[in-house]
C-alpha cells in the first residue's frame, strides 16, 4: 500500500469515529509515527558522522594543521555543524574542483552523494550526538616518520620565515643535483615543517641553464595523499640538472618558521618502463582586458606517438574562473575529459584517471581557460589592469598539464616543441604562422622556430624553445593589408623590432623581412600534414 493511499483510507476512517478515538489515532498514525521515524533515521555524531569526519576531514582538521578550525570530536564539531552542512551541500569541501560525471578519478577526494545526505540530515535533526563513547580517532601519523619509507635521498631546505599576518608569499627555492648520472624517480615525499602555513608546494625539474621551470615533477597540498608514481613509471633527471622547489605560504596568525624536507626515491633504468612525462598544454599570449568577467583563451597539444594519459591538471592563477579539457580523435570523434567549472588557486589539484586513458598518434587534447578580471572576482588582485602571462602570483597562467607515457618505448621520441606549436597554430589560426630555421648566435645551428601573425587585430608571438616548452615573446601593432603585414616584436633585453613581411598566395610561403635582412618561413600547415594519421 503506498504511503497515499494509507493517509486517504485513514481519513475516510475518521470521518466516521468518536473525537477521543480520532485524537489517538491520528497521534499513532500521523504525528507520532512520523516523530518516531525521524527519531529512527536520523543520524547520530557518535555512530555516523565521527567515522566520516575522521576519515575524509579530520587529517587536516586538527590542531597545528592548515585548517582554520578541529573537527575531531563532538565538542568541536557541534558549534560548525551549519557550516559543514553548507560547505559539503555546496561542494566546497572537501576541496574537489572537478564538476561530476569525469573520470572516475583514482584519487577522488570528494564526498559521494549519499554521504552529503547523512552530513545534513544529522544537521537538519539537531546535531545529535548520540549514545555511548565517541569512536576513537585514528591516530596520526608520526610527523617525524616517512610515509613512503625511509627515502635514498633526503634535501632539507633552509628556515624560511612566515610572518603571523599579511598577504601570501611565494618562495621559489633551488635544489642543486650534483650527480654525475640520470636519474629514474619514483616517488617524491614532501614533508613541511609547518604545515599550517605552507598551503601548497610544486617540485619543478629545471631547464638546461638550470634556472627557468621545465616540467612538473611532484607536489603537495592540504589534504591531497602522496604516494609513489604508478608501478614501472618513473620522472626523468638529467645528469646535473636541478630542481626547483616553489613554495606558497598563506600566514595563519602566528608568526613561525618553516624548513621543509622532500625525500626522493630512485630506481636504476632497468627498473623503469616507461618515463611519466609532464607536458604543458599553454597558452602564453592572452591579454586580459581591465574588467573582463569572461576572457577565453585556447591551447592544444597533437601527439606523434600512441600515448596513455595518467592524469590532468588545470594552473591558473587568482582569475582563473574555469578551465575544460577535450581529447579530439584523428577520426574526429571528440570526448570531454574535464571540466573545473568553479576554478580555486588556493588548492593545487591533479586529476588522476581510475582507467587510463588511451590515444593514438594524431590525437589532440585542446584547453580552453576563462577568467575573471572583473570586481565582482573577490580574488582578483586589481580589476582596473590588464593581465598577462607572468609567473608573479598575480600575473595570469594558462596551463593544462598532462602526465602521460608512449606507449611504445621508454620515453617519448625527441620532437621539437616548437614544431607542436606550430601544429597548434596550423589547426586553430590557418595561414597565420610559419616556420623559420634560425640560428639563435653566430656559429650555432639553425633550429625551428615559429611566427604567429593573427589577421584578426589580437597580439601574435615569436616562439622559440626553452626546454621542453615553446614561450613566445610578444608581437604586437600587427597590420595587415592583404598578403602584406607590418608589426612590431617585443623581444627580451631589446628595443621593440619593427618587421614587415609577405604572405606568397601560391605557396604560402612568408618572406619576413626584420634586422636588415630577408627570412623565408613555410606555412605551419606542412607540419600539420607531416603527422601521423592514427589508426
């Protein structure tokens, strides 16, 4: 019998009885059923929340931790229990940017629907505690213990100060490698040594002059597990090539001092398969108009090679609004692997696929990024500037890495990234960028570099490789006057270069004309079709 029609039978009952026996009746089977139902379901601290409190928040709700408040026992739980019903209601915590429906993500920190349900309908009851002994908390782990066991390798950083209040600080700190061999790491422990004021950190292998950022190599943030790379993969350090540890401190009202640790575990290159490679999907060229709520920018990366992807992981800085990843198939099938719709700075996440994900050679991933430049953004440092690609905190960055491995090999065949840029720009601005071999000094080899030149009034670039990454510096004042274009190129340690250049209708080919010289670019198209097609 449905529960309607039990309440319609039960009125043409009473219609019929005697007030007293009315009155009883509708006590058992009305209000008083419904009062010992709720009683009956509804959730206690002691014998339902505890244990998921402990288990997916208490790790860094506790004392000397980064959380602003403890949520270990019913004493401190109680007087939050609104907010914890907002906050889990609103999926601000625990902190997990990725909209649902993705992955499924091996690393998922997010609380599952059900568990949000018990979350507030214990709050929406009273908060009740419930009988008996609270359940023990589990106990944490030994602050001074690695979690990853005892690492071979082990680099403490020197103190850095952290003042009691004031504006985040970030702190990017070299660690030199003096070794006279590669080599192969499979795990990257990183130990703060006060956690309540380190809000997260980046672990960087440096470019060849071992002073500029190259790839992502490991990281830690509030709450995220550290564990070891997946089983046979390994990041790649060159002979002599440093790293660079970025920190970023957030003050939590007491003055104090941090030396964070990292421990690193190696294994010899007949232990590893396949290198886990970091690639950066970027965008360097976008200008962020004073005001913009909703500014969009693109990027995209074509693979050469079969590859599997293990992990995605959007970057911007305190504009950053939104940022979704598509794979796009050769055959031109195209599936959405992820989307933040709600992008954070302030939590540093990677996304890390349950079912790895593979693609055949010929396949993109496109980014595309949005941000808010506006003053109704609460984080955004200043409303009235235009913003930029920069690496201070309150610059912009457009980033989507990729962690993936070749699937045929050990590490991925070498490839210019200046040639992948210009497969990027072929596809996403046709007849708009060329190739130059160029000698970057007198008596080096030429090698790619690339020229992008947008007919639609937007900023272009000169790439050239740092690294495993193409960075542009700015052209700017571009004027095209059909297969004719004049501009200006804002190159490092230079005056501003004036250069002009014809598009030959025929070939495509770019007669550059810069320096007092002539230089002859082919159409970033021909790189295009120099790809292979996939299966």
């Amino acid at each position: 019998m449905s529960a309607a029609q039990s309440v319609r039978d039960h009125c043409r009952v009473v219609r019929v009885l005697p007030p007293m026996l009315l009155l009883t009746l509708l006590i058992l089977l009305g209000g008083g059923a419904a009062v010992a139902g709720a009683a009956m379901d509804a959730p206690t601290f002691v014998d339902h929340v505890a244990p998921l409190l402990h288990q997916n928040c208490a790790g860094c709700h506790r004392p000397g931790d980064i959380a602003p408040m403890a949520l270990r026992s019913y004493d401190e739980v109680r007087p939050w229990a609104k907010s914890i019903a907002r906050v889990v209601q609103d999926r601000e915590m625990p902190p997990w940017d990725a909209d649902p429906g993705y992955g499924p993500w091996s690393n998922d920190i997010s609380l599952s629907q059900e568990e949000i349900d018990l979350l507030t309908r214990w709050v929406a009851a009273g908060a009740p505690r419930g009988e008996g002994a609270e359940p023990a908390l589990p106990e944490a782990a030994d602050p001074d213990a690695w979690r990853l066991g005892e690492p071979d390798w082990v680099w403490e950083f020197d103190p850095v100060e952290v003042t009691a209040d004031g504006p985040d600080s970030f702190v990017v700190v070299p660690i030199p490698n003096d070794a006279e061999e590669d080599r192969w790491i499979t795990g990257i422990e990183v130990k703060p040594g006060d956690p309540s004021v380190v809000h997260h950190f980046i672990l960087w292998r440096a470019d060849e002059a071992n002073s500029n950022q190259e790839s992502w190599m490991g990281g830690w943030a509030a709450g995220a597990p550290q564990a070891m790379l997946p089983p046979g993969t390994a990041r790649f350090l060159p002979a002599g090539r440093s790293m660079l540890g970025d920190f970023h401190y957030h003050p939590s009202g007491e003055a104090t001092v941090d030396q964070t640790k990292i421990g690193f575990h190696f294994a010899s290159e007949e232990e590893i398969e396949k290198e886990l490679v970091n690639l950066w999907i970027l965008n360097a060229e976008f200008r962020i108009p004073p005001g913009a709520p909703n500014h969009r920018a693109e990027a995209s990366h074509t693979f050469r090679e079969d590859v599997r992807v293990l992990s995605l992981a959007p970057h911007m800085h305190y504009r950053g609004k939104d940022m979704t990843y598509t794979a796009v198939l050769p055959d031109g099938e195209s599936r959405e692997l992820l989307k933040v719709s709600d992008y954070d700075f302030n939590w540093q996440m990677g996304y890390d696929f349950a079912q790895p994900l593979d693609l055949p050679a010929g396949s993109r991933i496109d980014v595309v990024a949005h941000w808010d430049n506006s003053p109704d953004n609460p984080a955004n440092p200043d409303p009235t500037k235009e913003v930029t690609f920069g690496t201070d905190s309150t610059d912009e960055m457009m980033i989507g890495f990729v962690d993936y491995v070749v699937q045929e090999g050990r590490r991925p065949k070498p490839a210019s990234p200046v040639i992948s840029k210009l497969v990027e720009l072929a596809e996403r601005y046709p007849g708009q960028a060329w190739r130059l071999d160029l000698a970057r000094s007198p008596g080096a080899d030429p090698e790619p570099m690339a020229i992008h030149l947008p007919r639609n009034g937007d900023s272009g670039g000169w790439y050239v490789q740092f690294g495993n990454l193409a960075l542009p510096a700015p052209i700017q004042e571009i004027e095209w006057n059909g297969d004719r274009v004049s501009a200006k190129a804002l190159l490092p340690g230079q005056e501003p270069v004036p250069l002009t250049a014809t598009v030959d209708p025929a070939s495509g080919e770019l007669t550059l004309e810069m320096f007092g010289g002539e230089m002859i670019g082919s159409p970033a198209e021909r790189e295009r079709s120099a790809l292979p097609e996939g299966p």
